[in-house]
C-alpha cells in the first residue's frame, strides 16, 4: 500500500516535470516568453520602417509624444515589476498577507499605466492621429495596442491570484504558479523598456535629418 | 539536471536585493528622460540611451525574472527568441540609415 502511494507521488510529480528535470509550465512560458521576443521585434521593427516614410506630415508628428507623462507611466510599469518580485518573495515564505498587498499593488499599478494609454490615445486621435491616419500611425497603435492587451491580460491574471488567495486557494504550494505569471508581468515590463525608448525617447529626425 | 544547470530556485535574490535593483532601474529611467530633454548630440545620446535600455533589460531579466539564478535551458530559449528579434531590428536600423544616406544623395 505504501509502495502504491509512493508511485502514485512520484508520477504525479512528474506530470509537472520534463525529462531534464524542468517544470513543464515554467519551459512552457519561457518558450512563450522566446517566441514573443520576435513578435514585439517585428512590431518594433514595422514602427521604424514606416517612421522613415512618415515624412513630417503635422497632423501625425512624434511631437504629440508627451514624454513627461508617458516616463510616469513607465516609472509606474517598472515599479509594478518590483511589486511582482516582492509579491513572490512574499508567497515563498508563507507571507498571504504581504502577497495579497503586493500583488494587489502590481495589479494596480498596472491599471494606472492601462489608464494612462487610454487617456494618450484619446489625445492622440483628438490631435487627428488616428489608427487610419498613415502606415506610420497604423503601426504605432497596432505596437502599443498589443503591449496594452498583454498589460490587460496581465492584470486580469494578477486579480486572479488575488482572489484565489483570498479565498484560501492559492498558497505558498503554488508559489511556481505565481512564478510563471511574474515571468509574463516582468516580461511586458522588459518589452516597454524597448518600446519606450524605441519609440518615444530616441530623436531619430537628428539621424535621419 | 546537468552540472551546468543551475538548480531552481537556488539562491533568489531576498526582497532588500530586489528594492535596490528597482532604485536602479528608477534612475536608469530618470537618466534616459533627462537626456532626451537636454540639448545632447544625438551621436552621445542615442549610444547612451540605448546603452540604459540595455542594462534595465538586462537587470529585470537577470534579478527579477531569475534567469540569473535559474536552469541553462531557460536562458537558452529565451536568448533564441531575444536574438531573432535583436536580428530584425538591427536589419530595419541598417535599412533606415542607408535609405537615409540615398536621401540626403
């Protein structure tokens, strides 16, 4: 009987595992996380191939860009990614308390940088910048849009550990769980840095005159 | 596991590590607005922005996401994706000079 128990374990443990060893969930994100790299590349990349042929047209200029407010919202995205790690750490130690502050802080945090690009395309299309405007418009709405839906997805995902928590289904047991979604929240967060550069801080009409 | 995995979750950062690398990344942040904002050549400015937005990407993925501290096989997937991506990009860079270089021809 105890033999029986011990298989029953052992297969169960590896049912999470791979053959190297690995969480099969964690691999599964981080193949995920590869294959989003070159999702957000090829955005990026659309975004500067049609900034070249964009050609100082008023009505679409960069110079809408408010950069004081969109560093807050970048300031506020980085700090989400702080709360997330300070929301595991928090889980790992047995700590429900701190989690549920944390991560109802990260989802927070998250929902203020949601805010602030609704309220930037509002602006934006107010000023006639509108997703139909260029190539060039197109391909920044489309970039920051998909960013935006995977905050979204995100945040709904950060609410949910939230609430199983609450409700007692979510303890320190699950901390891999938690892993794996700070794994996705951290990377929308590296995926920003890039964008927020790429797009908003580097003066590309002093490169390309 | 092979000797050059990592084991996981050996040796996380403890949360005073975390706050410090988030203060870090604070002032990367503060620095990459100051310079868009002060009248620097673009030819300091843009090696020095995208040189902070290195080492931001670089502190998150390491400390925050564990890649540091967790298996080979992580790092491994994520640096295909990460380099593909790095490709494509400085491909349409090479593209957006060299379309620049004919306009100014």
């Amino acid at each position: 009987m105890a033999e029986a128990s011990v298989t029953t374990a052992g297969a169960s443990e590896e049912s999470h595992a791979t053959s190297l060893g690995l969480s099969n969930e964690k691999l599964g994100m981080w193949t995920l996380l590869g294959s989003e790299c070159l999702f957000f590349g090829a955005l990026i990349s659309a975004y500067l191939i049609y900034y070249g042929r964009y050609n100082g047209q008023p009505e679409i200029s960069p110079a809408l860009y408010d950069i004081p407010f969109t560093s807050v919202s970048t300031f506020v995205l980085l700090m989400s990614s702080l709360g997330m790690v300070l929301a595991l750490a928090a889980i790992q130690r047995s700590d429900d308390r701190g989690f549920r502050i944390w991560i109802l802080s990260t989802a927070l945090m998250g929902s203020v940088f949601l805010a602030g690009q609704i309220y930037e395309f509002t602006w934006f299309v107010e000023e006639g910048m509108t997703l139909s405007t260029s190539p060039f418009t197109s391909a920044f709405y489309v970039l920051t849009s998909f960013h935006g839906i995977h905050v979204t997805v995100g945040v709904l995902m950060l609410v949910t550990l939230w609430a199983r928590s609450m409700t007692g289904r979510l303890t320190s047991e699950h901390a891999d769980v938690v892993e794996n979604i700070g794994l996705y929240w951290h990377f929308v967060d590296i995926v920003w840095i890039v964008i927020f550069t790429a797009i908003y801080l580097i003066p590309y009409e002093q490169v390309t005159g | 596991m092979s000797d050059t995995d990592h084991e996981e979750h050996a040796d996380h950062p403890d949360s005073s590590q975390y706050i410090v690398i988030g203060i870090i990344l604070a002032v990367f942040t503060a620095i990459e607005v100051a310079i868009s904002f002060a009248s620097v050549p673009s030819g300091i400015a843009i090696p020095a922005l995208i040189i902070l937005t290195v080492l931001k990407f670089i502190l998150v993925v390491l400390w925050f996401m564990h890649l540091r501290f967790d298996s080979g096989w992580f790092r491994r997937l994520f640096m295909f994706g990460l380099i593909g991506a790095l490709l494509l990009y400085a491909a349409v860079i090479s593209l957006m000079l060299y379309a620049s270089g004919n306009q100014q021809v």
